[in-house]
C-alpha cells in the first residue's frame, strides 16, 4: 500500500487511472479518497474526470454523495474552473438533487448555468422544477423564482429568434408545461401571490393557455379573490374543447368558494340551485336513456356547467385514487448518465415532467371540496351547505336561508321530511342556543306551507323552557296548536315545570288538564338529544354535525377586507400608489383590518415604481403593530419576502435584519441566493474598506447592520 501511495504521488496520471477505476467498480469511498489525494497534488483532475465523478456520484440518488459533488461544483466555481464544468454533467446532478428532494443546490446550478450563457432547454429545467415542485415547499417557492427569472430575459420580445447565434437561448423560454407545473406547485405549497406573478408574466412571454392551464389560473384566482378575473375567465372554460367533467368541477368549485368569500350569498345559492336543477334533468334523462327504446341518445343535453362529454366517462370523470397520488415510481428512477446523454433533445426529461404535473394536478383534484360529480353530472356536497348555512346565520338572512333551503329541498327530492337539510339546520340552532334564530326559521317553514315535523317544536320548547323563556314557549306552544302540531307528553312536563318556578301554578294546572284531555303519548323525542349527544362526542351525524363543527371552529369571513383588497391591488397593480394608499386609508377609517394580502399589493406596487423605502418602512412598522395586538395578520413567507426585497434593494440593512430575524423564527425558506446576487448588484463595494474613525451613531448602527446582513449572506 505503501509504494502504491509513493507511486500515486509521483504520478497524476496513475493516479486519475485508479480514480476511474473506483468509479467504475462502484466505489465511491475509495474514489473520493483518491479524489481529495489528487486535490491536494495537482487540484482539480481533467474535465472528462470531473464529469465522471459528478454523474457517478448523482447515478446513486444518494444524498451524501449528491451533497459532495454540488461541493466540488461550488469549489469550481469558487476557483474560476468554470471551464472544468460542462452542461450535461451539471443539469444531470441538477436533476438528481431536484429527485433526492434538494432544491437550494439543485435550482443554483441551473441559476450558474445562465450565468455561464450555458443555457440549459426547457425540457430539460422544466423536469427539475418539476421534481422541486413536487418534493417541498421551499422547492415550489424556488421554482417559482427560477420562472420569473429565465422568463424576465424573454419579456416583450427582447431575445430576437432569427439570430442563430440566439437559438440555445430561445430554447430555455418557458413553455405552458414549465408554467403550469410552477403554479400547480405554488397551489400546493400556499404561494398563491407568487403565483398571480407568473400569470401575470404569461402575456409578456407569449405562452398559449391550454385547458389544463386555464384551470390552474382560476384556482389561483380563487385563492387570491380575483372573482372579476374569475368570471371573465368563466366564458372560456364554458367555451374550451377538450375539458374534463372533472375540470369542470374544479372551475366552478373556484367560483362557488370566491362568491362566499366576497359573502355573494344570493349568487353562491343561485348557482348551488342551478346546479341541482341541472342534475336532476340529467338524471331523469339518464333514466330515459336506460330504457330499450332509447337507442343510442345515451349523452346529457346540456353543456357547460354540466358536462361536455358523454355519459359513460372514464378515468377522467372518476375521483382521483389515492394510489395515483402516491404514485412516485418515476421520481425514484435511476437514469444512467450514458442514457440521458443520448436524449439529445432532452425528450425523455419533457415527459417526465409531464408525468410529475398530472401528479401535482391530482393532488389539486382531491382538494375541490364543495362540487361531487357522478356521471359527468355536477352536484353540490354537504361541505358547500355547511358553508352556506353558516354564512346565511352569520349576515342574518334567515329568511333567504329557508328559501334556498327550501327550494334546494324541492330540486334534490328528500326521502323524509324529518330529516331534510333545514330540520338539521334548526336543529343545530337549538343545540347552539340560537333560539331566535331557530324560530325564524319555524315560522319561515310554515309561511312556506312546509310542515315541520313535532320533533323540532318539542326540541325548540324544551330549549325555551331551559333558558327561563316561558313566555316564548308559549307562544310556540300556541302556534304548535295552530299548525295541528302534536306535542309529546315530556313538552308539556317542561312547560309545566317552567310555570311552577314561576309561581304560576295556574298555569301549570291548566297544562296539566290539557295533557290529561289529550291523551298525549309519552317518550318523547330522543332523536334531538341523539344528534347533539354525537356532536359533542365528535361522532359523524350527519350534516348537523358538520354544521357545529365550522361555526364552532371556522373563521368568520369578512368580505370586506376582500373587497377593499381587490381595489388596492388594481391600483397597485397599475402603479397608481396615490389611489392604493387613499384606498387604504378608506378601508382603515372603515374599521377593517389590513391583512398579509393587503400589505404584499402595497409592498409590490411601491417596489415596481421604485424609490419609495420610507413608505414601505412605514408599512413595515404597522404591520408589526398589527401583528402583535391581534390575530388578524399573520406574516407569510410572500408578505416578508417582498418586504426583504424592498429593503435590501433600497440598502436599509437594520430593517432587513428585522424581517430576516421574523423569517427564520417563523423558519420560514430564504432564497439566499437571491438575495446575495441582489446585494452585489447594488451594494457591492458598500462599507469594504475600514470603518472611519471620525462616524455618527447613526452610521456606525447603520454599518453595523449592513455588515450583519453581509455576513448573513456568506459574503462577509
């Protein structure tokens, strides 16, 4: 062993033989020692066994290994050896740390890739974005990034494509796959505004909006209260060839939950009864086409919010399984380099991607909550009643509550009144103690010549009779009588007990006669009790349940805020920040809290017309107010990341230091990189030298910070 190492060391040459060979054999260990000996002889080995090593190394989809190449990458870079490092080599080990979930050194190579002008194609970074994208969070967040980067070279045709020389450039445009897979992965990871970005880039790249896109564009929509977008966006999913019932349903459960969000109960109920009207033709019309003589007219009449396609859908109108889901065989595929050399145009890679966005566009699918399809045919759920109800009790129209129930009872056809929708609802009223409320809806019943069944006057009387209402439970007990309404026995026990702790025994005996002279069945009602037993014991029981569930844990919804938001966006938007801030002022002296939405359109706009850092501090300030006296905002990785960016473009470092610091406490993903090209485009040469003797308080703070956040960045 000995004279083997005296060998080695007097010759290179031998030495780079032995490091092949232990590449080959598959010894990794011995090939890094080997490695680190010849690092220290004659630095780096020759380009071909550099590029061994690194694809050998990213052949093993093994971290420690991916991690000790990206090591010698960075080294390369770091000693000028740009030239050491060839493209292939280097988007393989980007694809193999994308696969291995590393997404900070998988996306810098492809960022030092553009830096060299070696211009890495679409089909090929769109699959390591993709992989990104599926893995993590901070990977969707950093693909995002990668898009608006490569796409800002392209924007208003500033690349001309008749120059050959420009060829290898304009074969890294963004393509519509490379888009959609940023946004599904946006969705999936909550970076919703990071994704309107791209949308909004789309124009200026020129790229074709297909189906598939179009549907991602209205969940974001949905999730940021774009509603106006959403519905002019409305007229092309109606029109679009080729659109699954399935993306039907994700379109117009985007549609549903925005007009809730804006508190659009009228629209919100209009299109859930639109809805029904339309399934129960389908359905009867199903029935028809069932019969022989039906012949073949087996397709459902009406297209749009229904369907497009025929009755018998495959895969495509069926619920996505949760095996497609977890389906990851592709993404764990080892791939020889020497194969993924022969794919010259990297079409191996382009359907991978492919692959990896049906994946991101299932686990889209299964989150549509308020829309069920069977058959092709569109169907509320019991999650957009829940909604609705809770919505309808929450603004105070309980009057329109019990039409639309009502109505929506009519279309859908209940096996029993006794557990209609709106029992439920009156029930989950009593058991809240929304006493008023539950009578409302009573009286709205009869008025609608429904009859309500005994069970909710004797649950309603109980509840009066329990709260010291007995003047109350009077009146339902005369209006019960009215209606032919037989109470039970244990009512009128109730009653009867209610006027004795009144002293009004009167009363009570008059009761009592009455009970006797009716000869009333005893009892009861247990059903009542069943259902509000199970709800407290968290047991299914139906939409009661449900309903308790969201009015007791879900948040309150205050359009408002999403009106005032909208606005302050378009003039943002369109760099009118005079009209942004006297729209925020209104919304402020409106009583309605600025929210993270609010605070990023505000942020964004000052940044786009450039300049306005005190403004932006000031913003800054109120938030930080807002967020310690209140729950209303909540910092997030978007809001805080387009404060950062303000202020480390505008060099106020102390303010970025307080953002950092509210970041990584929250460990929120910091694009570093980022931030670092940022900082030496514009600060480069800030503070290098020695610090004056002869400084302010103020610049010997304002120095301090600047050289914190430098050295936060790795560059101190």
């Amino acid at each position: 062993m000995g004279d083997t190492v005296l060998v080695q060391a007097r010759d290179p040459g031998k030495l780079s033989m032995e490091i092949e060979t232990a590449l080959d054999e598959h010894r990794f260990s011995d090939s890094w020692k080997l490695f680190e000996r010849h690092m220290q002889m004659e630095g780096f080995p020759r380009k071909s066994l550099l590029s061994k090593l690194l694809t050998s190394f990213a052949e093993t989809l093994d971290a420690p290994w991916l991690e000790k190449a990206y090591s010698l990458v960075e080294q390369a870079i770091v000693e000028s050896k740009q030239t050491l490092l060839d493209k292939e080599p280097l988007i393989y080990l980007s694809l193999s740390l994308a696969k291995c979930g590393l997404p900070v050194p998988a996306s810098t190579i492809l960022r030092k890739l553009i830096e060299m002008e070696q211009y890495p194609p679409a089909n090929a970074w769109s699959a390591i974005l993709a992989h990104m994208s599926l893995r993590t969070p901070s990977g969707a967040y950093l693909a995002a990034e990668l898009i608006l980067e490569i796409g800002y070279l392209f924007q208003d045709g500033r690349v001309d494509p008749r120059k050959k020389s420009n060829a290898p450039l304009i074969a890294m445009k963004p393509d519509t796959t490379s888009l959609n897979i940023a946004l599904a992965g946006c969705l999936l990871a909550g970076t919703t505004r990071k994704a309107e970005q791209l949308l909004e880039m789309m124009p200026r790249l020129g790229v074709r909006v297909n189906a598939c896109l179009l549907i991602t564009m209205a969940q974001i929509y949905s999730r940021n209260g774009r509603r106006e977008e959403l519905k002019k966006l409305q007229r092309h999913v109606d029109e679009a060839p080729g659109l699954t019932s399935t993306q039907f349903r994700q379109f117009y459960d985007c549609l549903l939950s925005c007009h809730l969000k804006f508190g659009d109960l009228e629209a919100a109920s209009d299109m859930v009864l639109k809805m029904l009207q339309k399934a129960k033709k389908a359905r009867n019309f199903i029935s028809m086409a069932e019969l022989p003589s039906a012949g073949d007219g087996n397709k459902l009449l009406s297209k749009g919010k229904v369907s497009q396609e025929s009755l018998h859908q495959k895969e495509s109108d069926r619920e996505v399984s949760q095996e497609r889901l977890n389906d990851r065989e592709y993404t764990n595929r080892v791939v020889s380099y020497q194969d993924f050399c022969r794919d010259r145009n990297f079409l191996q890679l382009h359907a991978e991607a492919k692959q990896v966005l049906e994946t991101l566009l299932a686990k889209l699918q299964v989150q549509v909550e308020l829309i069920s399809t069977e058959h092709g045919i569109l169907q509320p759920t019991e999650k957009i009643y829940v909604k609705l109800v809770k919505a309808f009790l929450e603004a105070g129209k309980i009057k329109e509550l019990a039409a639309f129930l009502i109505n929506a009872e009519k279309e859908d056809s209940p096996a029993s009144n006794d557990d209609s929708a709106l029992v439920h609802v009156i029930n989950s009223c009593i058991s809240l103690g929304w006493l008023d409320q539950a009578h409302d809806l009573v009286d709205e019943m009869r008025m609608a010549g429904v009859r309500a069944p005994s069970s909710i006057y004797a649950s309603l009387l109980k509840a009066y009779c329990t709260a010291d209402r007995a003047r109350d439970a009077g009146a339902l007990l005369r209006e019960a009588r009215r209606a032919g309404i037989q109470l039970d026995s244990t009512s009128y026990e109730a009653l009867m007990e209610s006027r004795v702790l009144e002293k009004d025994t009167q009363g009570a005996l008059h009761l009592f006669k009455e009970m006797k002279e009716e000869k009333l069945p005893r009892g009861g009602h247990p059903k009542f009790e069943m259902l509000v037993k199970g709800c407290e014991e968290n047991r299914e029981a139906g939409l009661m349940t449900k309903l308790l569930r969201e009015i007791r844990e879900g948040q309150s919804m205050d359009s408002g805020v999403h009106d005032w938001n909208n606005v302050i966006h378009f003039f943002s938007k369109k760099r009118l920040m005079g009209d942004a801030e006297k729209a925020l002022k209104k919304m402020r002296s409106l009583g309605l809290t600025p929210n993270a939405a609010t605070f990023h359109s505000m942020v964004t706009g000052y940044a786009a017309v450039g300049g306005k850092y005190i403004e932006v501090t000031e913003l800054w300030g109120e938030m930080k107010s807002i967020a310690s006296a209140t729950t209303s905002l909540k910092f997030d990785q978007e809001l805080l990341d387009s404060v950062l960016y303000t202020f480390v473009r505008g060099g106020f470092f102390a303010r970025a230091n307080e953002v950092v610091d509210a970041m990584e406490k929250e460990k929120m993903f910091i694009d570093k990189y980022k931030y670092r090209a940022l900082f030496l485009k514009y600060h480069k040469t800030l503070y290098k030298g020695k610090a004056p003797k002869f400084q302010t308080e103020s610049q010997e703070k304002k120095r301090e910070a600047a050289l914190a956040f430098k050295k936060w960045l790795g560059l101190g």
